[in-house]
C-alpha cells in the first residue's frame, strides 16, 4: 500500500518511505478500552435519540442513525489522533579495549614451541592476536587497539615494532583505556602480558572498573614456572687507581627463579683487546655462602682508561642473556705512589718493610726513624732530615705510615695538617701496633679520632695465626696465594709450619667504632674465638687501617719475600687509592652516581681541594653545562646551576637520554673543570625477567574477569559480556489530518445530509 501513489495522498504519508513494512497504528491521545466502550455505547444512543421520534419510513431512519453513530465515531477516532509509525531500530555495539604488552620483557624467550625450542613472549603475543577469534568478536563489537609499557598508545595490531619499552606500569594502561571508553556502551578489557609491572596496581583504578561493571580479561604469555637467570646487578670498582694497582672488582650477582644448580663462572675481560682479566667460578654452594659476591682484580701496565666488562657464564639455560654483562671503566694514573713511613726504633718489621719499600719501584718513599741519631742516613729513594711540617708539605704523600712512634714525636700543626690530609684530601693512614707507643700514646690527641678501636688492647698471652675474612677480598688486599681461588695460601693457615705469629694484641670486638671493619681475625692455635686484628675505617675523604701485630716478617723465614711483600703492598696500594680519585687542581669535578641512571636525578659537585681558590672563587653560584657526546643519540644540552655549600658546589641533573655525557663547568673562578660519564638506563625488564601471572589472575578477579591461557583463546568470545544498545528512531504520519479522513467526514456528511433531505428533514 505504501508503493501506491493513490493511498500516501489518501493517508498524508510524507515522512514514511515507499515501500517501508512493519507499519503501525498509535494514537497521539490513547484512549483506554472502556473509554471506547462508552464512546460507541454513546454514539450509538445520540443517533438513537436523533432519528427514533422522526417521522418517515423506520429502515431509513436507522440507516440514517448508523451513519450519524460512524460519524460520531470518526470525529472522536480524529479526535484520539491517529498516527501511523514506523518503527527502526537502531543497534550501537559495545567497546572492547585490547592492551598488548611492548616492554623490553616481551623479548625474553622462556616458552617451548612445539618442536622443543624456546621461543619470546612477543612471538607468543603476535600467535595470540593472529587467532580468528578476533575476527568473530569484531564482527559484534568495537575493538580498541592499544601497545602499553608505561603509558598506553594507540596501536595497529596487524603491523607494530619490536618491544622496545623500558619499564611497564600496568595501572597506567587501564586507567587509559577506562577513560577511552567513557561515554561509550563498554564490554571489557582484555590484557596480553607476562604481568610484569614497576610497581603496584593502583586500587583506584581496579575500584573504577570494577564501579563501572568493565571487567579485564587477562592472557598471560610467558613460563607460568620461573625459570633460572642469572645477571650481573652490581659492579663495584674504584673510579681512578695506581698503574699496576691491583683493583678489586667487586660483583653482586643476581639468581631468579631459583638458585643455580650447576658453576657459575664470572669473567673480567679488557673489552678492546678480548684478554681475560681475571676469572671467579662460584658453586652453587659458593653462591648460596657469599649472596652471589664474586671479588675480581685486574691491573694495568700503561696509564690511561681501561674499558673492561664483567660477563657471567652460566651453564645450562638462562633466562635472559641481556643481563649477563656490565662495563666500567676505570682511569689509571702513572706516577710513583709517595709513602712517608715513621718509626719510633728499629723493630724487624720497620727493617724488613723500610727494605721493601725502598725496592718497590712504583713506590717513592720516605723513611724516618726518630730514635737515630743525626749523623743517621735516613732512607727511602726520597729521603728526609725532618718531618714534614705545612699542609702543603703533607701534601706530597699518598699515604702516612706510623709506626710504635709517641705521640708526643708529632706537634700539633703536623697531626692537624696529618688529619687534613687524610679527611680532607683522601690520603690514607696506616697504624702498625707497636709495644711501646701505639694504639696507647695517641689516647686524648686529634689523631684518637683516626684509630677505628677505642681503648688500649692487651696482649696475646700466646701465638696466633691470621686468619682474612670476607670484607678483604672486596678491598682486594689478603690475596697472598697464586690465584683468585687461592687467597690465602695454605702454608699461613694452622697447618703452616711457620705461620704463628709471637706477639699480637687482643682486640675485643666491642671496642670497634661503629664504621669499623674487620679485614683479618687473629686465633690462638688453642681456641676456636676469633678476634679482630687488621681493621680499616674511613675518615672523611681517606681510609685508615689498623695492624695489631708488627710480625708478619716472620712469614718470611723458610718461604722468602713472597707472602710479606704482598700483604704490605696491597694494603699500601689500597689505603693510596684515596688521594688518586682526586687530582692536584684546586677544584675537582665529579657526578654521582658514577652510572647515573636517565630520569633519576644525579649530583653534580665541585669540591674546593685548597682553601685559598676556594676563597678567590667566591660564594656565587657556577652554571655546570652536560651535554650528549656520543652520535647515536645526537645533540642533548642541559645546564644546571650549583649553589656554594661550605666548601663544594653542589647542584642536582636529571640526564634525560642514554649515552655518553660530557660535563663540564667553565668558570673564570674555577677555570675550565670536565668529567664524562657514562648514562644508562635502568633496564628492570631484563634485570629480572620472570612472569607475574598472578598478577594477572588478581587484576582478573577484582574486576569480575578471568583468566583465559593462549591456548584456550577460544571461550574468550563467550565469557566478554555483551553491551551493545538498541535504540528505536520512529518515523511518524498523522493520520487526522490527512485527506482521506477528511473525504471520509464529509462524504459521511453528505449521506446523512442527503437521506435527512429524503425525509425533508435536511
């Protein structure tokens, strides 16, 4: 009907489409059915009344009551307000937000395929959105596609880069897409992830979804089992050293997943040439005993940086290789390490050490005994006629040796000048334990304060045997046998015929100041107590070490030089090591953390090595410019302003690339002062790449989801709740105004006006 011409003028259809179906009858004013009911019931009785008293012909007065009752009716049908409607339903799917996992841990393979071979999380990811699945889904519902590490982005899932994200913050994905999908009819969310976050998942967020019915639906990928992995967390080394100093390396490894079954092997290796340096294999029991400490030393013949890397090799499988190695670099300076050693009397230890100091030819020493008389040839390749007197005279040395010497040999400008050069200047201060003078004669001096014990300890009543514990290796000094495995060589042990030593003191452990460290215990060979004997502590910018015996040159009868003159050598290179992490100018530049980390602030100080240019210098600020050097990241500047703090300037910087760094502050105050670092990243995806599948399955289960494995990806279809909205948009023709009621009133009209006529009651 709605195709013809004829009838869409008859009904007045204009909005309503040709050949439109499902059409229907409402009323604009709806009467009830009773209410039509007493409409015709009164019709009827008005016609009734109108034509029952007429006189003329009964058939023609009620054909004529019939017409004025369907006239009255059709006047009250109008009067309702017919309309014809055409009902359209109008369907809005729902949203669904998929969140891909793109961090750096997605290219961790820990996943068998089928043919055994381990295969990354990614790949497990790509075989996950390359399901029909999604097909099906998209077919019902509006599918959002969003990568995420810490920060979510738009994503096209048939085409996207490697995962290259270096930290995830899975609270940050979903509190975007909760808000991508305000205002719209939602279904879910949907991540796939090894559920590894930086840190916690905000409850606001999980309240928020939780609040708007939006549940996460998580496919984990990755080993739910942890596997093995072994890495290199830390590594330990002095910024500067001696040419041919024996530097300690010290490296803290890091075992997930378990502890090793099987000998990890640590290598230190120059990373220009590829030589070995040096090499530690630990045990597993090794491993559980030390933390996962492993103590390396390396040297190096010519001045310069050395570029060297420590690398773990581990056998059997391991987790991510990424980890396994770090760099450092370590600068060597090639000038003699200058010793002034003082001495009360000629003990044979001032004999036999005086000796090998003179005939170390990386040492320049200075020898002063004050019992001799003044004809007495002081020795040393740099001998003296008096002690040194000004700072500037202390200066010249390295390291202070005092042996059994009264304190009453020093006046109080030359301790004051001694204790700046160790606190201020990083020179080192050895002790040797005499009978006479030392520890006791220095009680209630300035220099009490550079002794890590208190009070005067007593004197074995018996010999002991010396015995190194763990903080030695980590200073690289008690190394007297032939390789890293053999630290201490067995004939200095109980069992060594010539090992015990006649007269040490009785240090009682509660007599160490608080920063005190025990690097060697002495034991009688009748008594299993140990007790401390070579104790170091630091003093402001140096290190001071202790020695409660004066007989070690009795590991010399039977065995020759070897074992006397590696334990004094290393401990004179170590304490030494203070004053070469600073230079001979009167600023110093330097930037800590060594390694900073990008976005993590670091510190930039400039320290005021002499007073005078300290006091020439100024109070006001210094601008301190880093800029990137390396052409892999390309042209980054940044200044930083730093503020005079008593004798330094310090300032904070935050390196916002990776890369190598040049900072460099140039003041006519202070002059041109440079240093270049090395800026990393804090790759915490790979430190430790273990799965978080509980993490997942706890998100999954606040939210009102659940967990759906790769491999039953199927079901995921008929777990997401459907949304989707219908709405209903109606197309309307009024049917009281159109012309065919208007012919069907009058042509009513004109009946009953016709027949009245035919009772000549018109």
């Amino acid at each position: 009907m709605t195709h013809s011409l004829f009838w869409r003028w008859m009904l007045g259809l204009d909005a309503i489409p040709a050949g439109a179906t499902g059409i229907e009858l409402t009323w604009q004013h709806p009467l009830a059915g009773w209410a039509w009911v007493l409409c015709a019931v009164g019709a009827s009785v008005f016609a009734w009344w109108s034509y029952t008293r007429l006189v003329g012909p009964k058939g023609t007065r009620i054909s004529l009551g019939l017409v004025r009752t369907m006239l009255s009716l059709l006047l009250i049908t109008l009067a309702a307000g017919p309309l014809l409607r055409l009902p359209i339903i109008e369907s809005e799917p729902d949203w669904l937000v998929v969140l891909l996992d793109r961090s750096r841990s997605m290219s961790i393979a820990d996943t068998r395929d089928g043919s055994g071979e381990y295969v990354d999380r990614d790949t497990a990811l790509h075989k996950v959105i390359a399901d029909p699945i999604w097909g099906a889904i998209d077919v019902e519902k509006e599918i959002l596609w969003l990568g995420f590490d810490t920060s979510a982005r738009d994503i096209d899932q048939s085409a996207f880069g490697p995962p290259d994200g270096w930290s995830t913050d899975l609270s940050v994905p979903i509190e975007t897409a909760l808000r991508r999908l305000a205002g719209r009819p939602a279904s879910a969310i949907v991540v796939v992830s090894d559920g590894r976050t930086v840190r916690p998942i905000d409850r606001e967020v999980m309240r928020a979804a939780h609040a708007r019915a939006i549940p996460v639906f998580a496919i984990p990928l990755g080993s739910a089992t942890a596997l093995t992995d072994m890495s290199v967390a830390q590594v330990d080394a002095p910024e500067r050293a001696f040419v041919r100093d024996h530097v300690p390396v010290v490296v803290r490894l890091e075992s997930s997943g378990g502890r090793p079954h099987t000998p990890i092997t640590v290598e230190l290796r120059d990373t220009e040439t590829g030589q070995i340096i040096d090499t530690v294999t630990l045990s597993p029991e090794e491993f559980a005993a030390t933390n996962g400490e492993a103590v390396m030393t390396g040297a190096q013949g010519d001045d310069g940086t050395a570029r060297w890397s420590v690398r773990v090799v581990g056998e059997g499988d391991d987790l991510v290789k990424g980890n396994n190695e770090r760099n450092l670099e370590i600068e060597f300076i090639d000038r003699p390490l200058r010793v002034l050693y003082i001495e009360g009397y000629p003990r044979w230890e001032y004999r036999y050490l005086k000796n090998l100091l003179v005939r170390e030819q990386s040492l320049e020493s200075s020898v002063m005994l004050l019992s001799a008389d003044r004809d007495f040839a002081q020795e040393g390749n740099a001998p003296l006629e008096r002690l040194p007197q000004s700072a500037e005279e202390f200066r010249n040395y390295d390291l202070f040796i005092l042996g059994d010497v009264p304190a009453g040999s020093l006046s109080q400008t030359q301790i004051a000048n001694l204790v700046a050069a160790v606190g201020e200047r990083g020179a080192g201060l050895l002790w040797i334990a005499g009978e006479r003078s030392t520890p006791g004669s220095w009680r209630g001096t300035e220099l009490e304060d550079l002794l890590p014990i208190r009070g005067v300890p007593e004197r074995f009543d018996e010999r002991v045997i010396v015995e190194p514990m763990p903080g030695a290796a980590r200073s690289g000094v008690l190394q007297l046998g032939e390789s890293a495995r053999d630290r201490w060589p067995s004939a200095l042990s109980e069992r060594g015929s010539r090992a015990a030593l006649e007269w040490c003191q009785r240090i009682e452990r509660d007599t160490l100041k608080p920063t005190a460290e025990v690097l060697a215990s002495a034991r009688t060979l009748s008594s299993a107590d140990a007790f401390p004997l070579i104790i170091t502590m630091r003093y402001g910018a140096g290190v001071v070490l202790y020695v409660g015996t004066d007989e070690t040159w009795r590991w010399r009868h039977g065995i020759g030089e070897t074992f006397h003159e590696r334990f004094w050598i290393q401990f004179i290179r170590y304490l030494a090591r203070g004053t070469v992490q600073r230079d001979d100018q009167p600023f110093h530049l330097t930037v800590e953390p060594r390694h900073p980390e990008v976005g993590v602030p670091a510190l930039i100080r400039v320290d005021v090595q002499e007073a005078k240019a300290g006091d020439v210098a100024g109070d006001g600020p210094l601008e301190a410019t880093s800029v990137v050097i390396d052409s892999s990241v390309g042209h980054v500047s940044q200044s930083t302003q730093l503020v005079r703090d008593g004798s330094q300037w310090v300032g904070s910087w935050t390196p916002q690339e990776a890369g190598t760094w040049r900072v460099h502050v140039d003041s006519p105050r202070t002059g041109p002062l440079e240093h270049v670092i090395e800026v990393v990243r804090n790759d915490a995806e790979l430190l430790r790449g273990e799965t978080d599948h509980a993490q997942l399955a706890d998100i999954a289960q606040r939210t009102g989801g659940a967990v759906v494995a790769p491999p039953e990806l199927s079901r995921l279809k008929e777990l997401l709740p459907r949304r989707a909205l219908n709405k209903e948009q109606s197309i309307i023709d009024p049917l009281w105004s159109s012309p065919g009621a208007l012919i069907l009133v009058l042509t009513l009209l004109l009946v009953e006006w016709i027949g009245r006529r035919g009772l000549r009651l018109a």
